[in-house]
C-alpha cells in the first residue's frame, strides 16, 4: 500500500517481498521521510509521521503507517466483515494482534512524503477533520462516561501531542534543529487535531465524512 504523495525508494517493493519470505507476520510497514526540506514540510511531517522517520531498527509494532505496507494477504482476508465495507488501518491492526499476528516495522522499506504545500487555513481545516474522524472511530467501542473525560481533557492534547514528538525526535538524534524550526507549524496541527478529537467525542460515533 502506498498513497499518492508517497515516493517509494527504487528498492521498496523487492524489498517487502523479501522480507515477507523471510518472517512470516501479518504485515510489514516501512518507514516514511519527508522529501521536502522546509519547516512548513517538517512540522507537518513530524506529526503525521514522526514515529515511522528512520533510522529504525526491524521491531514488532502495534500499528503501521497505511502510506508503506504491505499484507499477507490471506491473514487480511480471514478479518472478513471489518474489512469488505471500508478499510480502517486503526481496527484492522488491532484486530489482527488481537488474532495472535505480529506486524513488523522496519526502515528497509523507505517512501518519500511530497506532500504540496497549502495555506494555514487549509492546515487547520484538515487536521480538524483527521481529529474528528479518529474521535468518531474510537466513539463506537467508547462509554460516554469515557467520552466525557476525553473532551474535559482536550485542552492538554497539543502538549501532550509536541512533547510526544519531541521525545522522538530526540530518540533518533538526526532532525532536532528542523524540529524546533518546525515547532510553529507543529503547534498548529497538534491544536487543530485536538479540537477535531473534542468535537468527534462529542458528536460520537456518526456516519464518516
């Protein structure tokens, strides 16, 4: 699986096939760099992709990153329902460790982010709609009482979101002067994505966007 602002490295696809013959796991994700080199591309890479930046060594993870991956296929298709109406990464993944399978993360398998670059509003407007989206999801297996709680809570969101950014940039020791050039545009995905959570948990569990 790729998306269409994910560059693949000349080697990417042999690369997944080899090493789904040599581990046999659910699925294999690879890591994603960003391919353009301003603080407006990091912070938003940062967030959206922090945790799946090389260097990385081959280690078992709960989830992938849907933009570089690949599946076995028949273990993807014994999920049957969860899978024939829409695919939701978040569900799937927990489904199949729930089912006793192992995902594998590793930074083989490299694509490149050339995400287009847009205005502050487009920015906003789109991490509200990331935030809402994952809140809904997670509405349908949440209580209200749990609902409750995470809206009272948004407002520490964004500083939970940067420091857990932080703390992993400043685990891999490669990009930390383009984070803190980067630290405007982060704090501006983290807030709106926070915002998108509370009005998701709010709106509980609708018919998707």
């Amino acid at each position: 699986m790729l998306h269409d602002r994910g560059v693949p490295a000349e080697n990417w696809a042999q690369t997944l096939v080899d090493m789904h013959a040599e581990t046999p796991v659910a699925g294999i994700g690879g890591c994603v760099d960003n391919g353009i080199d301003t603080p407006w591309h990091w912070g938003v890479h940062f967030y959206d992709f922090g945790r799946y930046m090389p260097p990385m060594d081959t280690q078992e993870a709960a989830h992938l990153s849907i933009t570089n991956l690949a599946y076995d296929s028949a273990k993807l298709r014994a999920l049957g329902p969860l899978i024939e109406d829409r695919f939701r990464e978040v569900l799937v993944h927990e489904a199949l460790t729930d089912m006793g399978e192992r995902l594998i993360l590793t930074d083989r398998a490299i694509t490149y982010e050339m995400r287009e670059r847009g205005s502050t509003g487009d920015l906003v407007k789109e991490w509200l709609f990331w935030g809402t989206k994952y809140a809904r999801l997670r509405s349908e297996t949440a209580t209200m009482g749990q609902r409750a709680l995470r809206v009272l809570t948004a407002p520490l969101v964004p500083v939970i979101l940067f420091l857990r950014q932080l703390r992993v940039q400043r685990e891999k020791r490669v990009h930390m002067k383009r984070f803190w050039r980067a630290a405007p545009t982060l704090a501006i995905v983290v807030t709106a994505w926070a915002a998108g959570e509370a009005v998701g948990y709010v709106t509980g569990p609708k018919a998707k966007p």
